[in-house]
C-alpha cells in the first residue's frame, strides 16, 4: 500500500521551523513496510493546499496531513480541505465539547478562535476522542486522509498508536521488512558516498539510506521480501560487507549510544573511567552519566575552565602554561595525568581547547582542541582542529573523548591528529 506525506505552514517553507513531521512520519510508515511515494510542504495557501491534495487522492491510497488544525487565523487547513473536496464545514459536537471541557480545566471561556478547531469538513471523525481534541480522518474516494495536528509530540503519538495501525489492518498483505542502524564517527560524509558507490554491485535489492546525526553519521540499510527468514539472511550478508568496510569507524549499531558502547566495554574489561574538561564544561561527564549504571566505572569528572583550576585541582605545571599555553598536547598529557591520580581510576581522558567564537589566534585557531588520555602504561595527547559553532565544536569534543576511550579499551588506532 502507498501513499502521501503533506505539510502544511508558513513557517515550514520560510524555513522558519524544520520538518521533522514528514521525517518521523516517512520513517515509521516505511518502517512499517508501507511505501511513501511523494512528500510535499507546502504553504498555508488555498490554491497549493488544494491541487497537492487532488494531485494525492489520484495516486495515492492514503495520505497524511499536517499542520494547521489550531486555533490562530493561519491555521485553515480544514476550511481548505472542505472547500478542495466539496464538503461542507460541519461543527462536531463530540470535539467541540472536548475543547469546552479543556477550556474551563484553565479557567477559559469558550470563544470563536477555540471554537473554530471543532469545524471539521463533512463527513470527518476524530482519530482519538479520549486524547482530546487534535486531529481527525476522513475517506475520499476510497483514499483515507489523515489530518494530525503540527505539534510534534501530538502528532507522533497519533501516528504510532492510531494511524499506522488503522492502515496496516486494511492491507491485505504486507511485505516483510526489516531495518539494520549502523553508526559511524570519524567519516565524512563524501567518504561514506565513496563507500556506498563501492559496495554498490554486490548489494543486491538492500536500500541505503544516510542521517547525518552531528557529530556522527548514521547508515540504515532496509529490505522487504516475502518471508523474514530470507530478508534476515540477506541483511546479514549485506551487513556484514559494510561492517567490515567501515571498520572501526562503526561504533554502534541499532538504538546504541557512543556513552553506552563505552560503558560496556569498560564494564567488561573492568576498567574505571575519569575525565578532566576543560572546553567541553563538563559535556563528557553529562553524556556519561546519561547511562544508567555508570557508577561502577566512572569515578567522576573535574572541569577545569582555568588555568588555576588546572593547577590546583590537576597539579599541571605553571611552566607548562607559562611556556605551550593551557590549550596545548603537554597541558592535556598533564590533565590527563592528574585526574587519573587524584581520582584513582586505571584510565583517563581530557580536554582543552578553544569553542569560541572568541578566543583564536593565528597559531591557534577557533576549533583548535587538544586530547590526552593516561593508563598505567602510557599518557598520550594529539592535536585536532574542529569545525562550526562553540555548541558544535563542543559536541565534536565531547564525541571524539568518548571514541578515544572506545578505540583504546579495544585496542584500535587513535583517529590521527594534525
């Protein structure tokens, strides 16, 4: 079965605001093994609105809407709709009296703009009447439209406890479909093309797909086929090639973290963690700590935002700072160094370095960031240069320690520095 994705707003064609609607709609519903042929966004615009949605109704078998169901003036979705297919508004009672109930839960009376949500085109019916007031369907020409509110929160629930169902129970027959996540950091995003373009030939009918997530980048590999067994077996083999072309820049597959990958390895190598920031302001920690558990391995981390800090709490030199600055491999070896011994962990990794926007210089430049890390048989330190915004060079920071921590436990090569 297939069909439409349609977006409506103002906000979205400006680019105001992004589109994630279609994206999570066109992945759950292919997920789901149903096929999207077209997704448009279009204006809040009675001509476009109206030709997108013949155009969908003569080629599609059902089509998800969204976006302008509200309150405000702009919000026309249903007085379009009705006027494009002929139907007459009708006020439906059911959710007008939802709106009601909802208004006096916040001490507010009942006025035309709240009224207007109960509006619907003839013939409508809400999707999820005890979830309130937001969204409804209706069949037109066999083809079954889908109208969900532009709140994201509101619309994916819509969509995965409701929609996807009701459509999936009028197919007679789905394909099985499977999905594989392959996450990489390190690559960009012209090297993973060149990869793609390399594995080509032997791919057979498995179907890339590519999601830049910064700092990483994240490869789907997806195969319908009449039995689970022979889809299995195919990604399996298709799998396998791409893992081992990626080699240790894959670092997690399917709903995995950088920070749990991380925490598992330690945990099974029986390894405690600390961290020295220093740039990141305490980012590395934050993302460590979003694991449950992480308490068995990590011990903690200090940031160190000033060269006092640095001294006092890492015991790096003054002359350290005095002679190669506090952004430096030696003051990060140093860093390293300290935050292993004062919190008593068999590994360590730090970072120094200049987020910005401020704060560059010829030699060294905004992005410039330097890493060490310290075991009991080595401490060792390399220079990189990242790219963006203080929040984005902060977040290649916090991803590339993690890495650090990842290759080293298993014994793989360090990403080169400059």
């Amino acid at each position: 079965m297939q069909g439409e994705i349609i977006t409506i707003g103002d906000e979205l064609t400006s680019g105001r605001t992004l589109d994630l609607n279609a994206w999570y709609a066109a992945g759950r519903l292919t997920a789901s093994g149903l096929k999207v042929t077209r997704i448009t966004v279009v204006g809040d615009d009675y001509d476009m609105v109206s030709q997108t949605l013949k155009r969908a109704l003569a080629s599609s078998q059902f089509v998800i809407i969204t976006g302008g169901l509200g309150s405000t003036e702009d919000d026309r979705t249903c007085q379009i709709v009705a006027k494009a297919l002929n139907r007459p508004l009708c006020l439906d009672r059911k959710m007008f009296e939802l709106i009601k109930g909802h208004a006096e839960k916040r001490g507010l009376e009942i006025n035309p703009a709240l009224e207007k949500m109960a509006w619907m085109p003839d013939g409508s019916r809400m999707i999820s009447p005890e979830k309130g007031p937001c969204g409804f369907c209706l069949v037109e020409d066999d083809v079954m439209l889908y109208f969900l509110p532009g709140v994201p929160e509101q619309m994916r629930y819509l969509m995965d406890k409701f929609v996807i169902p009701e459509i999936l129970s009028r197919c007679d027959r789905l394909p099985v479909v499977q999905h594989r996540i392959l996450k990489v950091f390190g690559l960009t995003e012209p090297q993973i093309a060149e990869i793609f373009q390399e594995l080509k030939p032997g791919i057979g009918e498995v179907v890339f797909g590519f999601y830049p997530r910064f700092p990483e980048n994240h490869i789907t590999l997806t195969l319908g086929g009449e039995d689970e067994e022979t889809v299995e077996k195919e990604l399996d083999r298709v799998e396998g090639m791409v893992e081992e072309r990626l080699g240790p820049y894959l670092f997690a597959k399917g709903n995995q973290t950088m920070e749990e990958v991380v925490g598992e390895l330690l945990t099974r190598k029986g390894l405690s963690l600390s961290v020295a920031e220093s740039c990141t302001g305490g980012l590395i920690g934050h993302r460590i700590t979003n694991v449950s558990g992480s308490s068995k391995y990590f011990h903690g981390s200090v940031v160190t935002y000033s060269n006092q800090a640095k001294v006092e709490l890492l015991g790096v030199r003054e002359e350290t700072l005095e002679r190669s600055g506090a952004v430096s491999e030696q003051a990060a070896r140093e860093m390293a160094l300290g935050v292993r011994k004062r919190l008593g962990t068999d590994l360590s990794v730090a970072v120094t370095g200049i987020a910005g926007p401020t704060g560059g210089s010829k030699e060294k430049p905004v992005g410039t960031v330097h890493l060490g890390l310290s075991s009991s048989h080595e401490t060792i330190s390399r220079r990189y240069r990242f790219w963006g915004s203080r929040r984005e060079i902060k977040a290649q920071s916090a991803t590339m320690a993690l890495d650090w921590i990842r290759r080293y436990v298993t014994n793989t090569p360090l990403l080169p520095g400059i």
